[in-house]
C-alpha cells in the first residue's frame, strides 16, 4: 500500500503555482510510486517544493515551519496537502509503516531535521555575505531527512527488489530524493565552505550528506570550545540508522558498483576500467583474422543485432569469437541485442553483382593514379591495414595467386566486354597464403565469373576466376522538396530520384502496421537516424505521402534497413515481438547478455524478465537500451523494474534514436542525466552511436570525436559500429582510454625566483 507524503505548512506564500508544477503518480504491479523522475520532468509538487523551501532559490520568503508525515490511505491515495497551523511550537514527525501510523515523539536533536529551520533568509544577500555554518548544517540535516523519508515513503520497492540490488536500489531512492530538490544555493553554499559537491555524490548519496554533517558538526564543536559530548554520530540516530550509516558507507558503494559492474561486462585486466564493445555482423565470416585482430587491439565485448543476419550467421561468428577468445587467452563476452519493434525500411530489389573499379582522375578525365585492387583468395581476410585499397576480388585459385609476380599482366573483358589489364605492383603474405596489390588505369567493372588470363612461358596460359562478387546495394536518392511514398507492399522495388519523370515518385516499403495506423499529416518524420526528415502529407490505409524537408546538398541515399522515426506520433509498439521471442531461444543458448531495443514501458521489462524466469536463465544480463523518450522519461522505472530479477542489468545509451526522438539540442543533458541515474544505482552504461565514426569508417578521426571518446570514459563499456577500419579505431580507442586513465606529468622547470623578488 502506497505511504503517501501530505506536507503541511503554516506559509500561504509558498503556493504550487509558483512553482510550476504538477502531482503526478506512477503504478507498477497495483502499487503506486511516487517522485520527481528527474529535473527535466519534475512532476511533484506535494514535497518537491514544500519540504524544502529554505533550499529552494526564492526570493519571497516569511518564515515557514513544516510539519512532515505520511499516511496510510485505504483507496491507496495520497492525501491532498494542507495548511495547518502548529501549536505549542511543536513540530510533529510522523511516518507511516505498514503496522500503521507512529508517532515519533519530540526530540530536540531532530526537531531542525524534520521541519525546515525557523528563519527569515533573503538568499541574494546570504550569497554575499560569508556561509553561515549553521544554517548550513540545518539544511544538511533537512536535507539528510528528506532523503531517508524518500526510501520509508517507496519502502514497497525496496520489499520487491532482488537482494543483491538491495543497497543499490536505495541509494537510487536518495538520489531521487535529492533530485526533487532546488538545491542551486545549497551547493554554492558548500562550495564556499570546501565541503561536498552535490553533482557527484550520487553513487553514494547518505554517506556523503552524512560525512559533511559530521564534519560541521566537529567545526561547530571546535568553534565554540564545547565539551558536550557529539558521540559518534551526525546527531542522535536510532541504532537501524547507525547500521544504515555502516551499510551504506562509500567504500561499500564502490565495491557495490563494481560487483555490478563485473557481473555483467566482464573483468578487465592491465589497470583498464572502460571495456570496449564492437558491433560485428557478416563480415566477420568473410575474414579469418578479425575477430582476433580486435581481440588483439582491447576488444572485451562483441554485439550481435538480430535485426540483421540469421542464425546460421550469427552461430559462426560467435563460433569465430569463442576460439579467437581462447586461442589469444583473451577472455569476451557476447551481447545479442532483441531487434525489437522498431520501424525500419523493408528489403530493396537485389542489385547485380557487378564491382565498379575507378582510378583517380583529375577534372580533365585524365588518370592521375591507377585504382588500387587486392586480389586473394576468399576467406583469407582483409587487406594490410597500412594499404589503402580501392576494391577487392576474390579468385578461386590459390595456386594461380602463388604463382603471380611482380609485374605480370592479367587481362580480361568486363562486364561490359571492354578490354582490361591488371598490373601486378606488390605481393603480401596473408592468412591462407599469399594476396597481391595490382593496378587498373581504366575503369571496368568486374563480375562473378570474370576470367584473368596470365601468359606464361612457352604461351602458356594460366586463368583465374573471380567468384563472388557482393550485389550492389540499391538506394534511392532524396533531395529538399521531394515526395517519396511509404508503402505497405512488399513487391514493390525502389525507383531512383535522378532517373523519375515528373509523375514518378520514389517508394519504399515497411511491413509494419503501427506507422500506418498512428501518423497523421503535418507529423515529422526521419528516416537513418536523422539524415533525412519529411513532413507527413497524407495517409491511407497501405501509403503514406511523405515531402523532405532536409537532406544532403547533393541529395541523400535511403536504402534498406535504414531506421525510420515519427517522434510526435504516440505509436503504440508491443515490447517483444514474435521474432524476438523465437531469437531469444537462440540468444538465451549462446550468449552472455541480451539486449531490449526500443524498450518504452515496464511492461517491456516484466515479459523480458518472465521468459527468461521460463528458461531458467537467471545468470544472463538484460542490457535496456534507452532509445526513446518514453524510455528516458521512465528510467527510474524501469530499471527498479530490472532489479527485481537476479540477473545483471545495464543500460545502453543509443544516441543515434535518442537525439530523433528527444531532439538533437537536448542530447547532451539527456546522457548525463542517463549516466548519472544510472551511477545513483550502480548500474553499469554502454556507451554507443557514432562513436569514432569517421575513424570507422574514413581512418581519420576529427577532434570532437576525440573529446567524445574522453567524455564517454564516465561510462562502463564503449560501443564502436562496424566499418572498413574498426580494428584501427578499437586500437585508437584502447590507446585513448588507457592513456587518460593515467596521470600526465607535465615536464615543467623549476621556477626559479631572484632574491630581489622575495
């Protein structure tokens, strides 16, 4: 049954209005759950503003006197606050238990703790004037009550949460407690004084208010030369609270965290504290090296997307990873990630397989570099990251690559029949052999089945076939003003932009009903994560019409599988859907932690947890991924939600979805406050999206990737995405972490002052 908080004061000036907001209540299970989710969306106004209006920075004060309780109430509502004078100068403490409403009698040493301080403060001229230290312990020791009223108020949750987040799970309840606060002059206040910074103690709230009030409660002895005995707590605590002050002490929150921590990342070794994760997909069954590769440059996690791929798939790449993992002694582990109800473009027609081989040319059309191909057998891996090549073939025959030196000449026809040569510039051992480098001057275009010839000695020739060419992957092309029509049917093939007439308008399709049932016209709506948007201009019941209002200067390209997003639609998503149920069997055999994409509501987090409970899995992590504003809103939630299961939990931040949906100006604050939540709770975070990007994908990274890549340190784990040079960035990565995790001496001289100076 809830404990509802009532606050009454004896203030008439201290009004809900001025504040500006509103009671708000969250039910889980029948039971409700009350508090300000964060400061973005404060939504109480019963104790977030009345409890503490000395720590709120207002101007207009008389002088308040609260009187705190909370009550049981038979239709599990909470009483509507009241003003109700004090008398005799009392003040009345009353908390609310489950055997009933106890009054806990006066006490001279708590009566500043239960009420607000008896005062008249105008905080302008406080911010002038030094800190009183002891209206500064006052408000500690307000503060102090506030929070462990908190967790007597949300006790439910603390009864329904797994013993192993037992401690963790309150220190979340004091957290939000101190979240609901305005607390801007308090921290200045102790800013002045050298004492606690209120933004980083949420890993251990209580025992860092507790250490400060012990500490001005020494000064304060000091000060006036007293010998009254202070004994060795803030001030008379009941002997529960003297063992809550032992359990919650900030070593055991460290440990807390990083048990957590390990349980479901991971150990690291060699002093590291941020485990590296890669997004791996088919690739990594073309190449026998690099699963190793990223192993040997700080790899400790790799992650399978169900939304891509099939079983078949991602059993050989985790059979790559586990004999990669135990051949190096390199120990990893395997996050599979649900793909979840996200809406995203349906399959395009397959192109053909045909590879375009271009050499640079200036504006003149003339050759100024001859393009370079890799040629290899298949299966032997990628090229030496040191060469920078412009496309590869892979031939049938390994003998036919032994055989190749240094200046001979392969030639063919192309697809087209013109007539091409090859110049062979390097050879290179690989994996499976040996792979060479050969120069093109003319563009060809080369398929699955095209012939090498090498004439040999005595007019020998000897061939070589080029097999599997990959099918080239269609798009369509957007540009500003365009119209592009959404479609139910899945027959229908992409139709390129630069090629329509006037009355042709490019399509694509997406299977799922929920868009099509839930926009209306004037909605926005993005697509691959924000490179394009659109304004909805009309729906029917199998097509929505869809202008682009932003894209590329030259257009942008919209292929398959890209994401699409209608923020300001309210789309009603199942939390697992079919297919995560029948991937989650694969998931549930073979990997170390599963991921919930798109997670919006705790019912999400209740069926994940139920069928994992049906498959006894009780040791595999539960990784939310918080891409969605509904899911930041409710974070709190959802992980009290998690933690009632034994399995480890964390948190993914998904920037990509995250900034669609939140918008691109609110990101920053959004992963902070994600990251600080989170830490409140000893949870650990993943760190993900378009991190390193341009190293990824182009070599070279820019500078504020380089900055991002320090600030995502305050996370657990950081998460690369796949590209042409993931092993470099892992390797950039692991250097920038290990080299900020330690301290750099700066190499000053000594200064020297003349005796004239001193």
């Amino acid at each position: 049954m809830l404990h509802a908080l009532s606050v009454h004061s004896t203030t008439s000036q201290c009004s809900p209005q001025s504040h500006g907001s509103n009671a708000s209540d969250f039910t889980s299970h029948n039971r409700k759950f009350l508090y300000p989710m964060c400061r973005f969306y404060l939504k109480s106004s019963d104790y977030g503003y009345y409890f503490s209006p000395l720590l709120a920075n207002q101007k207009r004060y008389l002088t308040p006197r609260l009187i705190v309780s909370a009550t049981l109430n038979g239709k599990d509502e909470p009483e509507r606050s009241s003003v109700k004078p004090q008398t005799n100068g009392e003040t009345r403490k009353i908390f609310s238990l489950d055997s009933g409403s106890i009054q806990i009698p006066k006490d001279p040493n708590l009566e500043t703790v239960a009420s607000t301080i008896e005062s008249e403060m105008n905080l302008p001229e406080c911010a002038e004037n030094p800190v009183n230290q002891g209206n500064l312990l006052d408000k500690l020791k307000a503060l102090h009550l506030h929070v462990l009223a908190m967790e007597q108020w949300n006790a439910c949750w603390l009864k329904l949460c797994h013993r192993n987040y037992l401690v963790s799970v309150t220190n979340l309840m004091h957290y939000l407690a101190l979240k609901c606060l305005d607390v801007e002059q308090l921290k200045d206040d102790l800013c002045s004084v050298g004492l606690l910074n209120l933004e980083t103690i949420n890993p251990n709230v209580l025992a860092s208010i507790t250490a400060s009030i012990q500490i001005l409660e020494n000064l304060k002895s000091n000060s006036l030369n007293s010998k009254e005995n202070i004994g060795d707590g803030i001030y008379d605590m009941g002997s529960s609270d003297r063992h809550k002050k032992a359990d919650f002490t900030i070593t055991t929150m460290r440990k807390k965290a990083l048990c957590h921590r390990e349980s479901l990342l991971g150990s690291l070794r060699d002093g590291r504290t941020t485990h590296i994760m890669v997004t791996v997909g088919e690739e990594a069954t073309e190449s026998e090296t690099l699963i190793a590769d990223l192993l040997k440059e700080g790899a400790t996690i790799f992650r399978i997307n169900c939304a891509h791929g099939d079983p078949g798939v991602w059993s050989e790449i985790i059979r790559r990873v586990k004999r990669s993992s135990q051949m190096l002694e390199k120990p990893c582990r395997i996050l599979m990630e649900l793909a979840g109800p996200k809406l995203r473009t349906g399959p395009m027609k397959v192109g053909p397989c045909v590879m375009k081989i271009s050499p640079e040319k200036d504006a003149s059309g003339n050759v100024t570099f001859p393009a370079q191909v890799w040629l290899c057998y298949k299966g032997s891996g990628p090229p030496p990251s040191h060469l920078s090549i412009n496309a590869v073939l892979h031939i049938d025959d390994q003998e036919f690559l032994n055989g190749l030196e240094i200046g001979n000449v392969l030639r063919f026809h192309d697809a087209r029949g013109k007539r091409r040569m090859l110049k062979i510039s390097q050879k290179s051992h690989v994996f499976t052999g040996i792979g060479c480098i050969a120069e093109c001057s003319n563009t060809a275009y080369v398929e699955s089945g095209t012939e090498l010839y090498k004439k040999g000695k005595k007019g020998r020739v000897s061939v070589g076939q080029v097999v599997d060419v990959p099918a080239v992957e269609q798009f369509i092309r957007l540009r500003i003003g365009d119209l592009l029509i959404i479609s139910r049917d899945s027959s229908l093939t992409a139709k390129d932009v630069s090629d329509k007439s006037a009355d042709d308008v490019p399509q694509i399709t997406c299977s799922s009903g929920h868009l099509f049932d839930s926009v209306k016209p004037g909605d926005p709506i993005a697509f691959d994560d924000g490179k394009i948007w659109g304004v909805v201009q009309g729906t029917s019941i199998s097509e929505i019409l869809v202008s682009i209002t932003h894209a590329g200067i030259r257009g942008s390209k919209l292929g398959a599988g890209k994401s699409i997003n209608i923020p300001e639609s309210n789309i009603q998503f199942e939390g697992l859907t079919s297919k995560d149920l029948v991937d989650l069997e694969f998931v549930a055999a073979h990997a170390d932690m599963v991921g919930i994409s798109f997670i919006r509501d705790i019912r999400d987090v209740v069926v994940l947890c139920q069928e994992l409970e049906k498959r006894n899995l009780s040791n595999i992590g539960i990784v939310l991924k918080i891409e969605t504003k509904g899911g930041f809103e409710k974070l709190p939630l959802l992980l009290l939600q998690a933690m009632q299961a034994p399995n480890p939990v964390g948190v993914m931040i998904a920037r990509g979805d995250l900034a669609v949906e939140c918008g691109w100006e609110r990101l920053a604050d959004i992963q902070e406050e994600i990251l600080s939540i989170c830490n409140a709770a000893h949870i650990p975070v993943i760190w993900a999206t378009q991190v390193l990007e341009s190293l990824v994908k182009s070599g070279l990274p820019t500078r504020a990737e380089i900055t991002d890549v320090a600030n995502g340190k305050k996370a657990s784990c950081i998460m690369l995405n796949k590209g042409k040079y993931i092993s470099k960035a892992v390797s950039t990565l692991d250097s920038i972490l290990n080299n900020s995790s330690r301290k750099v001496n700066a190499e000053l001289k000594p200064l020297v002052l003349s005796s004239r100076l001193l």
